[in-house]
C-alpha cells in the first residue's frame, strides 16, 4: 500500500511562556486522512501544540510545515489560504455570540467562497445536518447546551470542506453519555469526509474509540508515538501513571453511571 | 510604607506604547480588504442610536443647569440679555463636545471593552483569526469608525438637545419667547464657535473606540480580566479625551484665531 503523503510536519519545536517550558524538542508528522490523538495531562502542552499547528503562536525553536510549506516563510495570504484548508474545534466551540447558529457557518462561508445563497445554505444545512443539529439553525448560541455548542462549533470547522480538522478537547466538561456521542461524531465524520484529524485530549475512552495514532505527552516532552493498543504495553512509568489515573476516572465514571441508571 | 498604586510607571509606558501601535494598525489597516461595511453600519447604529437617550438627558440637563446656574450672575453685572448668547457658546465649543464624549465613552468604551474582551477570553477572536476571517477588520476597524461617525452626530443632537433645555428655563425663568431665543443664539453664535466643536468630536471618537477595542482585542485573566479590560478602557479613554481636548482647543485658537 502507497504510503500516505504527509500533512503537517513538526520538526524539532520548543515553546515556553516566560521561564515556564511548555514544549520542548517535540516532532510529530500528521498524515492525510488519518486521525492522530494527542494525550497528556493538564498543562502538558497540547492544546499549545495545536496553536503552533494552525499559526496561532510562534515556536521559539523547530519548523512546522503544511503541504511541505514552512509556516514562518508563508506571507499572510499564505495563511489565510492554508488556515482555509483547517477546521479548529476550541473547547468550548468558540461561536460568535451575536451570530446564529446558520450565521456562523454562514459567516464562513460568505467570506471565503463565491456561492450563491440558495448553494450556501445547502451547505450551510448539510454541514448542520452531519452533526445533528438541523434544526437548531436560527437558535442563538446561549440557547444551546455545551454539547450542543461543540456541535456547532464541529460544523462551522468543516463547512469549508478542511483537509485536517483539530479538535481541541472535544469532549471535556461533558457527561458521559454526550462525550461518547461526541467521539462518535469524530468518527463518522471522519469516515463520511475522510479527513486528517489531531485530538487533543485526556479523554482515554474517546482515545480508544477514535485513534489510528496517540501520541503522548508529559512535562513538554513526548513518551509515547505508536497505536493506541500499544500503550498498555509501552510499560513506561509516566505513561504507567497516566493510564492509571485514566482508568480510575474511567471506573469511576461507569460507576456514577451505574448507580444514577 | 508606601502603597502601590496598582499602576507602575513600567505598566503605564508599556500600555501608551500599545495603544500607539493599536492605532498605528488601524490606519494600516482601515485601508487593506475586506471592507466590513455592513458590520461599520451595524456598529454605527449600535453606538449612535443607543446613545440617544442619554445623551438626550445629559444635554437638556446641561442647557437647563448652566442657564440656571449662570442667570443670577449676568443679572448682577446688568447682562441678563447675553445669557442665551453665553450659553450657546459654552455648548457649542466646548461642553457638549466633552461631557457627551466623556458620558459616551462610559457607555461605549466599557461596552466595547467587555464585549471584545469576553470575546477574547472565549476564544472567539482566535476563532476567527483561525478561519481566517481577519478578526481586526471586522472587529477593530468598524468600531473605530462608527465611533468617528456618531460621535459628532452624537455632539449635534445634543447640542440641539441642550438650548432646548436652556430655551425652556430662559422661558420659565424670564419669559423669554423660544422665536426670541432662537434668534438672539443665532445672531450671537457662528462658524469657529460651532464647528471646531463638532469636528474634535471625531478624535474623541477615534479615541472611545481605539481604547475601547485596544483593551478588548488585548484582555487576558478569564472573566476578572474581562471586567478589568472594561473599567480600564473608560478610564483611559476619559482621560486622554480630556487631555487631547486641551491640546485641541490650543490647535483651534491658533488656526480660527479665536479670542
């Protein structure tokens, strides 16, 4: 089978805010249409690694590349047009409140493509339709429940057909139940339009559910690049100590669950 | 021992500096695509036609008090006929203009502020940059020019606003008939009293809305940083549009050669 030609690449990258070392030396590749998930524990610098993938932040060391394009040589058109080919899922789905639901995808569309009305808001329809939320279309942002939001937030990223889509934290502050129907989500879009796809996450079940790859990090460094079976037997302590607290969050969570059904 | 001001000089350089570069992106800005125009339209609604009502209180208040205040005095020196004349020209240079800008920016400055500022915290302006919808023309630029463009409407309205309230009380208090009063102010009132008045209204403006969306676009710290982003651009706009009006009115009295 031909090897799948790479997305991102990030070579070499460090990044800290003031003395604290969020990154440090991480290199990754992203391939298309496969979905990477990101794993680590609060502060280990995910969520700063996929700011640094979309151009959102400057490393302070290392090359990102998109499409083989070194980000920090792009001119701002340059940008704008990769950015186009990027769906970004923020964790709390980021819609613009003074918007409706159909105007933020809408509103994405209207600025980035010539179509006419009646094909945007086909599109606009289709988009909401694949995440379940046709008929939230004129509701206003606040009406909408967390998940709901992420929802949305989801449709606005792939209105404009993205060849990789990032997902940050997509199903943190979610019951249970919503988080799996997320992860869900995750995988039958990414089944249905074949995208590229990094999750960022410490959602070990939504790992499980959804990976080809996990990556894994701790303290700004990477432990663990490999499929998300290997981890069990990766027998690191770091990772070890992860998996651990993971799955007692895990048991406690079925057990909660358990107890309120 | 000494206490902190909250406020150190380092911070205080570190900000005019920020605010200078803001405005200097705005110019450089204000002229590259994409033209927001409906938003500008939007926003130029949202902050004139928002303000109309307290405007409208704050100038008829002015006009009544400072007729009130200032009646017994021109009375006492003989010159009870200038008064609409004294109050016209108080207005219309410099009261309205300033007090309107400065009550503006209270409702404006802090809306803009917390409005972009909750924006910023919730990740919607990184939502945009990330879409690559060019969050500081949409979100920046548009403000800043509806509050160029209301501002001197603003200033307008209320000058109307406050004779017609010093025309009431020169009714009450003296009998005066508003065809008289009209015509004493038209006759005592012209061109350098009314329009360097109205046209530094546009920098104040250009000052509301800089300072506003500076603070916004720049807020960190959550939710507190949001209601410090809010209280920080009416502080600071308040007081710049203070300290510009002073350089202003020397500009004005240089050009217009006005005594």
């Amino acid at each position: 089978m031909a090897e799948k030609k790479t997305l991102i690449s990030v070579e070499n990258i460090s990044k800290s805010f003031g003395k604290l070392n969020v990154l440090n030396d991480i290199s990754l590749e992203i391939h298309e249409g496969e979905t990477l998930t990101v794993l680590g524990k609060s502060g280990s610098g995910k969520s700063v690694m996929l700011k640094l993938i979309v151009g959102l932040l400057e490393p302070d060391k290392g090359i990102i590349s998109f499409d083989g394009v070194d980000l920090s040589l792009m001119s701002v058109k340059d940008l704008h047009a990769m950015r186009k080919q990027i769906g970004f899922l923020f964790q709390g789905g980021a819609l613009f409140d003074s918007m409706s639901v159909g105007e933020n995808l809408n509103f994405v569309l209207t600025a980035h493509t010539d179509m006419s009305l009646v094909d945007r808001e086909a599109r606009v329809v289709k988009a909401l339709d694949l995440v379940g939320l046709k008929e939230k279309l004129d509701e206003m942002p606040s009406s909408l429940s967390g998940g709901q939001r992420k929802r949305a937030g989801l449709a606005r990223s792939i209105v404009l057909q993205p060849k990789l889509i990032l997902y940050d934290e997509p199903t943190t502050g979610l019951d249970p139940i919503t988080a799996a129907s997320i992860a869900e989500l995750i995988l039958s879009l990414q089944n249905q339009l074949g995208v590229a796809s990094v999750v960022v996450t410490h959602d070990l079940p939504t790992a499980y559910t959804i990976s080809d790859r996990t990556i894994v990090l701790d303290g700004g460094k990477k432990i663990y690049d490999g499929p998300v079976e290997g981890l069990r037997t990766a027998n690191q302590s770091h990772l070890n100590e992860f998996l651990e607290a993971a799955e007692l969050d895990r048991s406690r969570r079925e057990k909660i669950i358990h107890t309120v059904l | 021992m000494k206490q902190g001001t909250g406020l150190s000089f380092n911070k205080i350089l570190t900000k005019i500096g920020g605010i200078s570069l803001f405005a200097f992106r705005f110019f450089r800005q204000v002229v590259s695509p994409p033209f927001e125009f409906k938003e500008a339209v939007k926003q130029t609604y949202e902050i004139g036609v928002r303000s109309f009502s307290l405007v409208a209180v704050v100038a008829i208040v002015m006009g009544a008090v400072l007729t009130m205040q200032s009646r017994p005095t021109m009375i006492k020196f003989g010159a009870e006929a200038f008064v609409p004349a004294m109050v016209a020209v108080s207005v219309l240079r410099e009261l309205c203009p300033v007090i309107i800008s400065v009550i503006v920016a209270g409702r404006v400055a802090a809306g803009i502020g917390a409005e972009l500022g909750s924006m910023r915290v919730t990740e919607q302006i990184d939502a945009m940059e990330v879409a690559a919808l060019n969050p500081f023309n949409y979100l920046v630029v548009t403000r800043v020019i509806a509050c160029m463009i209301a501002l001197p409407l603003l200033t307008i309205y209320g000058d109307v606003i406050a004779m017609i309230g010093s025309a009431i009380v020169q009714q009450v208090e003296a009998g005066m008939s508003f065809r008289l009063f009209y015509n004493t102010v038209m006759n005592s009132i012209n061109f350098v009293d009314f329009v360097p008045g109205m046209l530094k209204t546009i920098i104040f403006g250009f000052i509301i809305g800089v300072v506003g969306c500076y603070e916004g676009f720049n807020s960190d710290g959550g939710t507190e940083g949001v209601g410090r982003s809010a209280t920080d651009a009416v502080v600071i706009s308040s007081l710049l549009i203070l300290i510009m009006d002073m350089l202003v009115v020397k500009v004005t009295v240089l050009i217009f050669d006005v005594a």
